[in-house]
C-alpha cells in the first residue's frame, strides 16, 4: 500500500500512533440538595436561581462568540437520568487553568452550597493518528532518520502541522446543542490473555479503521467527541456522544461491541445519560422542571 513500509521494515517502525489534541475538558457530575433548596425563601431562590442562569448562559456563549477564529470557550449543563447524579456540567476551554479558573468560579456562587461533587473527569481533546501516522514515518525511515533525533523530530512536526490545520474545528469543537448526551471513560486492554499495546502498529491500524467505519454510519444521528485522559485521570478516554435520540447510543455501542477494536480489546467505565438544560431553562429544572 502507498505511504506504508514494507514489512521488512517494520522492525524500524516506532509503534507509537501520532495524536492531535485541541480544547481541555472537565465534566462535573453533581447531586443536587433539594431538602435544603426547599427550606430557602422564595426570593433568596430566585436570586440565586437568576445568577446561576446568568453564570451559564456566559459559559455557553463562550469567550468569543461570533470569532471563527478563537476556538470555543463553552460549558453546557444537563439533567442527569439514574442513581449517579442530578446535574452533570460539561467545560470545553482552552488550557487547564482555564478549566481550573470553571470550578474555582463555581464555588463562588451561591448554588454551590447545594452541590455535591460526586465524581469528574479531566481530559483533553484528541485525535488518534492512525491512518496518517505510518504515512509521516515511513517517508522519515526512507531518509535514514533515527527515532528521538532533531531530524526526526523536526519531519513529525512538519507532517503533523498540516494535518493539525485541516482538524483545528474538530480539535476545538462547539460543544453540540443535541438534546442528550451519554458520557462515558474507557481503556485498551493491557492484560495477560490480550494487550493492545504490544500489538504491531499496522494491526492496530486496520482495526481503528473497520471500528471508524461504525461510527461514520450514525454520523448523520450522533457526534462523538473523543478525548485523551493518559495521566490525566483514571481511565485513558473519555468519549461523549450527543444525539436527539437516546436509543442512537444504545444502537451504535451494541453494533461497536461486535467489531475487534471493543470486542477484544476494551475495557468501559460507567455510563452516565443526560438531558440538555439550556442556560435559559436552568430556573425551571430548580422548579423541579425541564422547561
């Protein structure tokens, strides 16, 4: 094939995927204190009700809204189905301390006193190279360029640079006004039966390949958002979906778990399923309503 080492080579072949990342991310899952929100006045309610509606409907703009050049600075609030949460806040910002200044900004408002932090995650977007990755490496081998040298390094950057300007929408994506999301981290297997990661590079390859063919058939229906979470947080990705239709998710992860890529070689977190609450409704859903 055009773009790859032959297979005497691979020998040679680093067996590390290249990877993109763009926006930090924070999911924030929360219980809510009804008992103690209801013993509040009716007005010290609506005060702190107004300014947590404010406080969301700033986040959701983002930073700059209206600049296609400025990637989007944006957190959306959902209501969340089952036993794990109530709320569930979603930050997509552009550094870390941007997403530490979120949680720092929240704990300042009033609504904070009802909230209980009941789990969260820290990730950054990411995308996984695959298909590009041994097309940048083998012309750098042809050369007779050594892994972890300046060269090297240098022709990985070139490689990578136009790749990085084609994806910048996808590294830096607005965050979906789908009406639900389901949200959940999962890793590769690195056990003693099977581990991905002693797989060669161009096995891995095709296999991303036939699960990627999955996913772009619900891609009218869902959007997924992959990000990296390796020496972040407990797991190795966090992957979102967001769709109209919740029975899409149910769908596309059962026909995923068939292909090689989920069936042999992942391993899945909890799932948490959530309901969109624009900044506008966020006064109704503390009325115990979702509009």
């Amino acid at each position: 094939m055009v773009g790859y080492v032959e297979d005497s080579d691979l020998a040679e072949m680093p067996q590390v995927p290249l990877t993109l990342e763009g926006s930090s991310v924070l999911h924030q899952m929360f219980h809510f204190d009804w008992t103690a929100w209801k013993k509040l006045a009716v007005e010290e309610r609506g005060a702190i009700a107004a300014e947590f509606a404010a406080l969301l409907a700033r986040w959701e703009s983002g930073a700059n809204p209206g600049d296609p050049t400025v990637p989007p600075n944006q957190s959306a609030l959902f209501s969340m189905l089952g036993h794990k949460g109530d709320l569930m806040l979603i930050h997509f910002r552009d550094t870390f301390e941007a997403l530490n200044a979120v949680e720092l900004e929240l704990a300042q408002t009033g609504i904070n006193a009802f909230l209980t932090q009941t789990t969260s995650y820290v990730s950054i977007v990411e995308m996984g190279l695959y298909e590009s990755t041994e097309k940048i490496y083998a012309p750098l081998l042809e050369k007779g360029l050594q892994p972890g040298t300046v060269e090297w390094a240098t022709g990985i950057e070139d490689g990578l640079s136009r790749t990085r300007a084609a994806l910048t929408p996808r590294l830096y994506p607005a965050i979906p006004a789908a009406k639900y999301n389901c949200f959940y981290p999962m890793d590769r297997k690195r056990g003693e039966q099977v581990n991905w990661y002693t797989e060669p590079i161009s096995d891995r390859r095709v296999m991303m390949h036939e699960h990627g063919m999955v996913g772009r058939r619900y891609a009218e229906t869902v959007r997924q958002i992959i990000t990296g979470s390796i020496g972040m947080d407990d797991w190795e990705w966090g992957v979102d979906l967001f769709a109209e239709d919740p029975l899409t998710f149910k769908k596309l992860i059962y026909e995923m778990r068939f292909d090689k890529v989920s069936a042999v070689y992942a391993s899945f977190g909890q799932f948490f399923l959530s309901v969109r609450v624009p900044a506008a409704n966020a006064g109704h859903w503390l009325e115990g309503k979702l509009e």
